[in-house]
C-alpha cells in the first residue's frame, strides 16, 4: 500500500488504524512524505514499532502528490500496490478485494463511488460533480471499466505500471492516467463499490483549479484508438512534456519521462 502524506501530524492515526484492522492480506503499508520535516514522520516511526507493516519513506522524486505515488510505487516490493490517502475518507475494507481482482488479472481495480452500491457523503459539489461527470461519460462512451475514473483509490498490477510509467508530476491524476492508459491499451480494469466519506480532521490539500489541466488532458487521452506499447508511451509521454513542467520549475528533459528514467526495478537503482 502506497500512502501520500503531507503533514498530516496525529490526524493520520485514526484512518491507519482502520487500515490496520480491516487488512487481512498480507501486505507493507508505505507513507510518502516529500521532506523529512514533514509533522507525520514521527507519527508513523511512533506507530512502527508496535506495527511492522507500516513504515515512512522520504520522496527523492520532488515534492507534491504525484511524485509521492510514483516513488511508492517504485519502491513497493509486492506485485500488486493499492493507493490510498492519509485523510481517511477512503474505506480500506474494500482493499483485500481491490487486490484480489488484480490477483485474478486486471491491472486496475477502482473503487468505485459512483456504481451501484457506492456513495459520496460531503466534500465540495462542485468538485464531486465533475469527478461523476468525467466518471460516468468515460464509462458510457470510452467503456473505461469504471465509473469513478478520477478517484485514486485504485490497486494497480506493479508490472502493467512499470510497462506503461507514469507521467504525472503534479497531483492525483495518476488514477485518471492510468486508468485510461489501461483502456488505450486493451487492458483489463474492474471496480467495486466503496463508500468515501469526507475528511474530519486536518484540511484537504486537493488543489481543483491548479490541477483540473492534467485531468482534462488524460480525460481527452482516454477516447482514442487502442494503442501497442510503445506508441502509448511517446504519445502519454509527449502530453506530459508539452503541457506539465516539473513541480521545481526545471524544464522537462528526456530523463524526466518514463521513457528516458525507468522506473527503479528497471534502471536496477534502489532509492531504499
């Protein structure tokens, strides 16, 4: 499991706690920070050592959430790896169920809050109703898989990310991403109901306005033909570098893209 923090402090407690109890399955629990100042640090050192599935790890990857994810993912050791916040308003009951349809072959199992069964309870409408939008239109006319495209609580097939890279640099479009890499590519993505819940404590850091470009870009990028691999990658490659500059105000290179940096079980490097 792959969990991105930003000084989240005591707050985080609660939902691991829930995470700890309702995971049967056997897994590590990876929380990214982007700084080692960052207030959840000693939370989750506190609380490894009464819990051993669960430990802290400094990005090197630069700051924001898509970066958290990417360098989760990269260091995961399991061959399945389930994204989740560190708010609580995901329900990790659905997360052995996430990872048992990647056990049996899709390489994205969304949790769905927009199919039969799921619910949105609070968070702000104007953000909740483009997410059911996007989601419901990608469903009905890309047939994406799920209808709940844009949320990032996901399981994914490490190998299936590793071949497509991820090129998101700014906040959590990485479920929109590769969800539509999935569908361009012929892959197979399921979903399951969940029930998401709006925070209770801390304050949200989703960034709508500053971040909806990447979202609209990977929404256009889910209605096109089927595509073998490797024209996916130039082409999901080629949006990142013409539209997104790094978070640090660097310009895009070639070793920015997935293309020119392999993931780290690839380039053999271990940024454990």
């Amino acid at each position: 499991m792959v969990i991105p923090a930003y000084n989240e402090g005591p707050d985080i407690e609660a939902p691991l706690a829930r995470v700890f109890e309702a995971v049967q399955l056997d897994c590590e629990i990876v929380v990214v920070v982007d700084f080692p100042e960052d207030t959840t640090v000693p939370v989750i050192e506190k609380m490894a050592r009464a819990e051993p599935r669960v430990r802290v790890a400094v990005s090197t990857y630069g700051r924001g959430p898509a970066n958290a994810i990417r360098y989760g993912i990269d260091v995961a050791v399991a061959d399945t790896v389930v994204v989740t916040m560190a708010d609580g308003c995901d329900d990790p009951r659905q997360i052995d169920d996430l990872v048992r349809l990647v056990e049996r072959g899709v390489v994205v199992a969304a949790a769905s809050r927009y199919m039969p069964g799921g619910q949105q309870v609070g968070g702000p409408l104007f953000k909740s109703s483009l997410s059911r939008l996007a989601g419901r239109s990608l469903h009905t006319f890309a047939r994406i898989g799920t209808r709940d495209a844009t949320n990032s609580f996901k399981a994914y097939d490490r190998h299936f990310v590793q071949d497509v890279g991820i090129d998101s640099r700014a906040g959590f479009e990485i479920g929109l991403e590769l969800t539509a890499k999935a569908r361009r590519m012929g892959r197979p993505v399921a979903e399951i109901p969940t029930i998401w819940l709006d925070r209770q404590a801390g304050v949200s850091n989703f960034k709508l306005l500053q971040w909806m470009p990447a979202y609209l870009r990977w929404y256009r990028f889910a209605y096109g033909p089927r595509l073998d691999l490797a024209t996916l990658r130039s082409e999901s490659t080629a949006i990142t570098a013409e539209n997104t500059p790094p978070t640090d105000g660097s310009p895009v290179t070639a070793a920015d893209t997935p293309a020119g940096r392999p993931t780290t079980q690839q380039n053999g490097q271990d940024p454990r």
